[in-house]
C-alpha cells in the first residue's frame, strides 16, 4: 500500500468511493434515506477537487493506481473527510491514512486534532485514542444524523 499526497486527477475515484462507502458501509448504521441523502450531497467535481485541493489530503492505494482509502484534514484542525474502500475494510488502511494525517497535522502546528465521526465510524475513532466531545444531530436536505464531535491531542 502507498499513502500519497491528492493529485486533482483522483477527484472522480474519491468521488465513487466515497459514495459507494455511504450507500454499503454506512447502510448498517443509517436508514437508506439517510445513506442515500448523504452519499449524493455533493456530485460537482469542481467543488470536491477545490475542497481536497483546500486541506490537506492523503491518499492510499494499492495496486497500480486502485484509490483504497483518503482522508484530509483543514485549517480548522479538522479531519474533514474519511473513507476506506467498502472491499478493503479492516486491512490496516484507515490506520495508515490516519497515522499519516496526524503526522502530517503535528508537523504543521496543530496540537489537537478533530473530526465528526459518524456512528460507523466512532469507534475506530475511539481506538486511536480520539475522545467523544459531544453526540448532536445534523440536519442535512431534510434528513437528521447523529455524529459525534471527537478530538485528540496530537
């Protein structure tokens, strides 16, 4: 596997991974208007290179050039986006991305780090060492998720 900086030219695999991952994996802990709401909140590639060209963003791959995994973190401190390939779960893959995004968020000053983890994603969250600030609820295109604001001093 090769973590590596985004290059504009993954825009489209990030964008189908990222809605695949929602539609498959979230499905377990959000109804299917909830997935589907979420995975199609945004399909404008031009706002998704801008958004990951905007913070810092990593990609894992595998294979010649087969996106398995990115995450990004922003000038807020924030783990933006998180996502591992729906056939690539439980390989080690989010543990990579998110090593390299801590390293990366400490190299640049930030001394804690947070994120909106959703309720799948919450306890990977916890076993890095991330703690649960607050669970609250967001309203989206007329759909309510939980989540939960976590951080992690770095």
């Amino acid at each position: 596997m090769l973590i590596r900086k985004f290059d504009k030219e993954d825009t489209k695999h990030i964008m189908n991974l990222f809605r695949e991952t929602i539609l498959t994996v979230n499905l377990g802990d959000y109804s299917p208007k909830q997935v589907e709401v979420w995975a199609n909140s945004n399909s404008n590639i031009v706002d998704w290179e801008m958004r990951l060209k905007n913070s810092v963003t990593y990609i894992a791959e595998v294979e010649p050039k087969l996106i398995v995994g990115f995450g990004n973190y922003n000038a807020d401190s924030e783990i933006d986006l998180f996502y591992v390939h729906k056939d690539f779960q439980r390989k080690g893959i989010g543990s990579a991305l998110l090593n390299q995004l801590e390293i990366g968020a400490k190299a640049d000053g930030i001394k804690e780090i947070f994120t909106e983890a959703s309720i799948t994603a919450k306890p990977f969250f916890e076993s890095r060492g991330y703690e649960v600030l607050k669970k609250q609820t967001k309203h989206f295109n007329g759909a309510d998720f939980v989540n939960y604001m976590m951080k992690k001093t770095l």
